[in-house]
C-alpha cells in the first residue's frame, strides 16, 4: 500500500508546468508572424534612408558607433558606472561571490547523499537556472561574482603576477581560432548532466564534475589568462550573451579592455555583440538543449522511446544522440537559413551565420525564460528553504528553514501561460529587428526585401516551434 | 527608431489584448470543468507491470484539481512506483494485483508517473 511516509533519497524535479493552451500558442503565432513582416515592410519603406549608410558602417565595426551615438553621457549611467568600477564594489561582489563557492564546496564535500543537500538546487537551480535572470537584468552577472576568476587571481598574486596584459596567461588566448568553442563542451557537460545522466541527483557525480570545472577553469586561467573564462566557462559564456539584453552595455576602448558603464536599449546592446569563432555553436547548443528537454517530455517522444522498437531498446544512447542532434538541428536549421539570404558578390555566404548569429540570441533568451519561469521561482525558493540545512541535521543557518514555498504560478497557469507567450513573442521582436538590421547591412539593395525572406522564415520557424513545444510539451 | 518603437508599442498592446481575451476565455473553461468536477468519482488507472515493460508508458491523463486518483497495479513482481507531485510521492506495491490510494492534487500541473527501476514513464497527470 501507498508508503509515502518514506522520505525521499533522491529525484529532482517534482510537477511541471501545465502546456500553454493552444489558441495562445496561435495568437502568439499569429503575432510574431505578424511582426516579423511589420519588420520587413518597415525595410521598404525606409530602405533608401540614411540607415543603410549606418548599417553598412554597422557592420563593420559591429555596431558600436551606432550605440555610442544612441548611449547618451547620462549622468545616472555615470554615477552608477564610478560606484560598479569602484575597488569596493568589485571586493564586495567578488566576496559574495568566494562565500557562494565556499558553501557550495562545504556542502559538496561534507554534506549528506539525499535530497534535501542544497548542492543540487545550488547546482541546478541557482547557477545554471539563476544566472539568466541575474544577467538578463544586471550584465554581466557571472563575470562578476565568477569564483574561479577570483581564485586564479588570488594565485597570479600569490605568484607576484599582478598581469600587466590581460589577466597574466602563460600564453595568448587565440580568440579568432578557437572563440568560444571550449565554453560548448562545458555547456554539453552541464545539459547532459542534467538531461540524460541517470544519476544527476546523487552527491558523488555532482562533487566531481564541479571538482572538473574548478580544475579545469583553473589551469585555464593560469596557461591563458583570464580571456580564458570568456571564452571556456560555461556559465561565463552563457551570462554574458544574456547580459547582452541587459540595458548595461560598455563603450569599447581601443586597448581592449572594458570601456566606461553605459546604459543602451538592449536592442543597442545586442548590436555590440561581436561575432567570434563558436558563436553559432554556442547559441544553437543552449537553443538545442532546451528543446531537447522540452521535447523529450512530450507524448510522442514518451511513446516512441518507451515503446517496443529498436530506438526504446537503446534508451539512453538515444537519449545521449539527441542532446547532440538537436543542437545541431538547430544550427543546420540556422545556417541554410541564412545562408540562402542574398548577398552581394563581395560578401562570402559562408560568413553570414557567424554575421547574423547575435539576433539569435534575443529568441534563445525569450525561450529560456519562458522554460525555466516557474521552475526558477518555485525551485529557488525550495534551494533557499533547504540552503538553512547544508548538512540535513534539521538546522537553521540562514533563518529560510522554515519557510514555505510560494506556489503562485501553479495557481495561476493562464498567467503562467500568458507570461510564457509574451517572452517569446518579445523574443522573436527583438530577434526579427536586430536580424533585420544586420540583414540590411550585407544585403545589396536590389534583394533587400527578398534576400531577408529565408531568414525571416528562420526566424519564424524557431518561434513556431518554441511555441509548439509550450504548447505540446 | 521612433517609428519602430511606435510599431512595437502598437503591436505589444495587441498581443497583449489577445492575450487578454485568451485568458478570460480559459478563465471560464477552467471555472466549468472545476464546478463540474466537486464530487466526481476517483480516476482509475490501470497499470500492468510484466517483465521490464509496463502499459501504458506515456499517456497523458487528465485529472480534475482535488479529484482522487487511485492506481490499480498488476504485477508479476514487488516495486516502486514514483509520482513526481510537489511534495514527491514513493508507492509501494506487490506482485498480483495491488490497489493504490495516491490521494489528490490541489495544485494545477503535469506531474509524471514512473518507474525509477524500470527507468519508464508510466503516465503524466495533467491536473487542471
């Protein structure tokens, strides 16, 4: 009979959202459809404007003349910029960022096998989950509490190093060959942990692949400097492309390093994302990834994986193939997409996805938040309510032992869908503009309209099928 | 970019007016289906556990918010049935038939039933 006394060793994840209503997914459809050839026809009607002579220079220096015009010198962005730049400021985050890291290696190392440790909603939740929200709204969240920067700063000094030239590597971080393709084996580590792994809610494999990435962004650090961790740090790459829907952006300085602290719209701010090695990769491995854990829910999958066929006899080597082939759907999808977008005879057809990659970006961003919404809300809270009790002996650190998780969204799942719609439709604006802005500034004036189609249809087609997945998932 | 500030605005505030009038359409749906269900009979479902296969794996079960659920479990052998529900559930059952009381969920959502041994979603409860 029903023993549901037993306390649960292990399983995270407990009820998920309801799927968004079909007639919202179709009106959500309709709009982004809608605005997308909104966007196209706006092309027509101003084609012959100066925005094309400022496109063009867009597209060579990547937009930044263009979003130092719109910044402005507001006095708020340089009053906030003087007290972030301050030696104080970066202390005091740098330290909350070392406390984080101590508690979670305390509860890696000394706390007990079972659900309620907090290192798995630490794990899951607050770092993966919780850096979108932070970046989305504070920049470059990660970068600045990253405790594996702090550390390898910690022995650059230890080794009299202070780094005159980039963060002191032994070598030079080779950013055009190799951009952020390292941050992609980082991020397929993390989703394959935690999407196919099997034993993903266990103490021992979480404490060692936290002890990998510790080791492995150390030894980085000390052999390429610190261009290293914006490059190969997972959760580095990943918050810094969501910072750039953030309304703070920095002006560029000509000896690369970070210019002042500027407020721009994150249309703007999107703009100044300069293409590099990888970045394709990269957003079609946090887009395939998602999908993959919305799709893997959804009823066909479940009976087609569970039932009898020669895909449900190998399981988890399907499970394993799919983490990789929807990324690479993705991008394949990505790539002809754009790839059959006119061009003029001086522009190569092979450059155009790394071109127009950083408009993906806005759509992942819509995605990810309309995904992980209610889980970070719900989940977040249960991490802070078990956080009080690092080692399950039933204290109460931090005083949260006792609260009692807020279910709103769960309440409210015509909210909750609303709220899942309008993050990808905001998505899909941001992402149809900025495309649309880049677009203009390869294409040749005579396919300016047509040559934006298959690209516009790319587009289109991811927020579709986002839109699908919320609804069928 | 004025213009296309004005667009977005215009086109913001339609999406969120159809959106709107989605809401209080489904507003309605779930008011119906949640007066119709106060007092209905629990949900019955069958699951037959034999060898590593268990029917049905996969299906989507609608369930009413507060309505009971009760499993009836064939088995040629003892184990463990997981109901991810927020708090999580762990049922027992036994080989030859066992009846299971799961109880009701007063919160809406999916909640996925499975067998951890078998590795196996047997059903997802769509509560609403």
């Amino acid at each position: 009979m029903g023993g549901d006394v037993t306390p649960l060793a292990h399983g995270i994840g407990g009820r998920q959202d309801l799927p968004v209503p079909l007639e919202t997914a179709i009106v959500a459809a309709v709009a982004a459809l809608v605005v997308s050839f909104v966007v196209l026809a706006w092309t027509v009607r101003r084609r012959t404007d100066a925005v094309l002579v400022e496109a063009a220079r867009q597209a060579r220096g990547a937009g930044s003349a263009d979003a130092l015009r719109r910044t402005g010198r507001s006095g708020f962005a340089e009053r906030v910029g003087t007290l972030v730049d301050s030696r104080g400021w970066r202390i005091a985050l740098r330290t909350v960022g070392m406390l984080l890291f101590l508690y979670t290696a305390m509860v890696a190392i000394f706390g007990q096998d079972l659900e309620i440790n907090p290192i798995f909603g630490v794990f899951y939740i607050w770092m993966w989950v919780g850096l979108v929200p932070f970046s989305l709204l504070f920049g470059e969240a990660w970068k600045a509490i990253s405790p594996v920067r702090t550390i390898n700063a910690g022995i650059n000094w230890l080794r009299r190093d202070t780094g005159a030239s980039e963060g002191g590597g032994l070598y030079e971080y080779d950013e055009a060959r190799f951009g952020y393709w390292p941050a992609i084996v980082g991020i397929f580590a993390f989703t394959w942990m935690e999407l196919v792994y099997p034993h993903n809610s266990y103490l021992g494999p979480v404490r060692l692949w936290l002890a990998i990435y510790v080791a492995v962004m150390l030894i980085g650090g000390q052999l390429w400097g610190s261009r290293f961790y914006a490059n190969a740090d997972p959760f580095e790459v990943y918050s810094s492309l969501m910072a750039k829907l953030s309304v703070w952006g920095r002006t560029t300085s000509d000896q690369g390093d970070e210019g002042r602290l500027v407020v721009r719209s994150p249309l703007a701010n999107v703009d100044t994302l300069a293409p590099r090695a990888g970045l394709v990769a990269v957003v079609s491995t946090l887009f395939g990834t998602i999908v993959f854990d919305s799709f893997r829910d959804s009823v066909p999958w479940l009976k087609f994986t569970q039932g009898d066929n020669i895909v449900a006899r190998h399981a988890y080597l399907a499970d394993n193939l799919a983490l990789f082939l929807f990324p690479l759907a993705v991008a394949a999808f990505f790539c002809v997409g754009t790839m059959l977008t006119g061009v003029g005879d001086d522009l190569d057809r092979h450059r155009l996805p790394g071109l127009l990659a950083p408009s993906l970006v806005p759509i992942v961003a819509g995605y990810v938040v309309a995904h992980y919404m209610s889980y970070w809300w719900e989940g977040g809270q249960q991490t802070l309510v078990q956080a009080s009790n690092p080692f399950s002996d039933g204290s109460n650190w931090f005083g949260t032992a006792n609260l009692s998780v807020n279910f709103f969204f769960a309440y409210h799942p015509t909210l909750l869908a609303d709220l899942k719609v309008l993050a990808v439709v905001i998505g899909h604006i941001l992402g149809v503009i900025s495309s649309h802005k880049r677009a203009i500034a390869v294409l040749p004036r005579r396919h300016m309209v047509t040559g934006q189609i298959p690209l516009l249809i790319t587009m289109i087609g991811f927020t579709v099928g986002g839109l699908y997945l919320l609804f069928a998932a | 970019m004025r213009r296309l500030m004005a667009i977005m605005a215009v086109l913001l505030g339609t999406v969120g007016l159809l959106a709107g009038c989605g809401s209080s359409d489904d507003n309605s749906a779930d008011g119906a289906s949640a007066s119709a269900s106060s007092g209905t009979k629990p949900l019955v479902i069958d699951i037959t556990f034999s060898g590593k296969d268990v029917t049905p794996h996969g299906d989507r079960v609608d369930v009413n918010v507060g309505q009971n659920v009760e499993f009836l479990v064939k088995a040629d052998a003892a184990g463990q049935i997981h109901v991810h529900s927020t708090p999580e559930k762990q049922l027992d059952y036994n080989a030859g038939t066992t009846e299971i009381q799961v109880g009701s969920f007063d919160q809406p959502g999916l909640i996925e039933v499975e067998s951890h041994a078998l590795g196996k979603t047997i059903v997802q409860l769509q509560v609403q």
